[in-house]
C-alpha cells in the first residue's frame, strides 16, 4: 500500500485486495470455513470432528457422522450468519466495511455498497453488533472513566419536543466509560443517571479489585475504593504525572463525528448496541495490519449470542 498521512497502524487490505479475496461466493464461503474451522469443520450441536464433507446438497455441505439424526449443516450454523439468506460473499465483505470504517457505517451506505435492501443491511448491523456485545472485557488496569452526554441540541428541536428545562445535558442520554491504558480497549455503556452508585458500580462491573482509576473532579466517583486520583478541569488542569482522562476523551471525539457525520440520530433503543461496536471498532481497528483484520472478525461471529438449545 502507498504511503499516505496518518496512523501507520492502521494499514490493511485495500478494496481491491478485499474484492480479490472474495471474488465469488466459494472463495467467501472456504475463507469462513478456514477461520471458524481452523482445525477442520466440527458438528455444530454435538462438537464432534467426526462429519461428512461435500455432501451432495443444494444448500448443505457437511453431515455429523455421531448425532442420531446425522443432522446437516453448514458453516453459518452457530454464528450471526445463521438463519440468514445473505450470501457468503456479500458478509465477508459486509464484515470489512464494518470493521474498516473507525466512525461506523449506516445501514443506508451498506445497502448501497452491498447492493442489498436497507433491512437485510441493518439486519447485518445487529448481527455484528449482538456478537461484540457478547464478549465484554474485564480490565486490569490502570483506568480512565468518564461520561458524556449523546443527543440533539435542545435548540435545534422543534417547539413541541423541547423540554425547556435548561441547556446542556437537558434531553440528552448520558453515556459511561471506562479505558484501561494497558490494553486501549474500551467499555461505554447508556446509563440511566451519573450519580454514586450508578458510576462507581459501572468502574467495579469492568475493573478488578485495587486497579487505579484516573477520573475528572466529578463528585460521584468520591470515595470509591480503590486507588483513585483526580485532575480538575475546572481549573484548567487537564495532566498532572500520569492523572488524566485524555485517552477516554480521545475516544468520545470521533464517536460523537460518527453520530453527527454517519448516522445523524440514535434511537434510545439501540444506544447501547451502537456504543459497544463504536469501542470495539476504534480500540481494535487502530491496531489491524494485513489479513488480520479476519480473524478478528470471526472471532467476533464465535462469540454470537445466538446460542444453541
């Protein structure tokens, strides 16, 4: 790839690297059976490695040899590409652009780049979406925490809608974060209040025992107990040795241009989906080099919530 400004981190495949890699829908399917079969194809229900491949059928390429029934499946079985009609190759590439754009993509740009409807498009969003979901990290530390505020400006809405009860955080939903510096990843979760108990059980729920936590002056996190130092904002002190919040701050800021930039408004509903694939993307894609980025990907399909009765 040629060089260009910006993070040298963040080289990966090209789109026409990508497009060559998926070139038809065998290629896309072998490159999903690789990564989620990485030591040969296995049941889906009973784990057994001993199963039938090539089987002659429309649809179905493998048999479990063990079960009683000698069920047939396919790769998709078991992860988000389960149930779907999507093609193989319409999803990995799918997975790419999801993956590759740090501040998101909307259901309305894959439609138009995947050729599919905007429904199967927001369908793969979700998928995507609940399989990040499913893995959430335990920090080690040390960490930062913070909140923000994520909504439409009281002045901007129409006369009906407004509140009229102040500015600033008035009509907006409020978002807490956690960074461990360790590792860069990130946790950000829609609270329904930034008081004591709610933030201080949010920095417990996602750090272990006696990890430091570096936060603002905000008064909720007084007295929490664990190693706790503060820089004030309000002061103008923003670094003091290694007391700061600038790498969770660091994150806020693209996230909200994906808000204002790509998707322009999020419905409560779904907040908290869209924040967890805003933490997961930034914090992994910054590091993605090469073919990396596939692995990646099918680790989050491994971790799905569709799980099997």
């Amino acid at each position: 790839m040629t060089k260009a400004p910006g993070k040298s981190n963040r080289k990966g495949l090209t789109f026409l690297q990508v497009a060559a890699m998926f070139g038809n829908e065998e290629k896309s399917r072998k490159w999903i059976e690789e990564l989620h079969w990485p030591d040969g194809p296995f049941c889906p229900h009973c784990g057994s490695f001993n199963v039938q491949s090539g089987i002659r059928h429309p649809s179905m390429t493998h048999r479990c040899r063990e079960c009683s029934k000698k069920p047939m499946f396919t790769v998709r079985v078991g992860t988000i590409l389960e149930n779907t009609r999507l093609p193989y190759r319409t999803w990995a590439i799918g997975i790419y652009l999801f993956t590759t754009n740090l501040k998101g993509v909307s259901s309305m740009k894959l439609h138009r780049e995947l050729g599919v409807t905007q429904k199967s498009a927001w369908f793969m969003l979700h998928r995507l979406r609940a399989a990040m979901e499913a893995n959430m990290p335990w920090f080690n530390g040390p960490v930062e925490a913070d909140e923000t505020y994520i909504g439409g400006k009281e002045g901007n809405k129409h006369a009906k809608k407004k509140l009229k009860a102040g500015r600033g955080a008035v009509g907006k939903a409020a978002v807490a974060g956690i960074r461990d510096r360790e590792t860069g990843q990130v946790v950000a979760k829609v609270v329904e209040s930034t008081d004591k108990e709610t933030l201080q059980g949010f920095v417990n729920e996602h750090a272990v025992e006696g990890a430091t936590l570096y936060t603002d002056e905000a008064s909720a996190y007084k007295g929490i107990d664990r190693p706790h130092e503060v820089v004030k904002h309000s002061v103008g002190e923003y670094v003091r040795d290694q007391a700061h919040t600038n790498g969770l701050e660091s994150f806020w800021a693209p996230m909200k241009r994906g808000y204002n930039g790509v998707y322009h408004k999020m419905s409560p509903k779904h907040l908290n989906a869209m924040w967890t694939s805003f933490s997961t993307v930034t914090t992994t894609g910054q590091r993605i080099q090469s073919t990396k980025w596939a692995a990646l990907c099918m680790g989050w399909l491994e971790r799905t919530c569709l799980t099997r009765s």
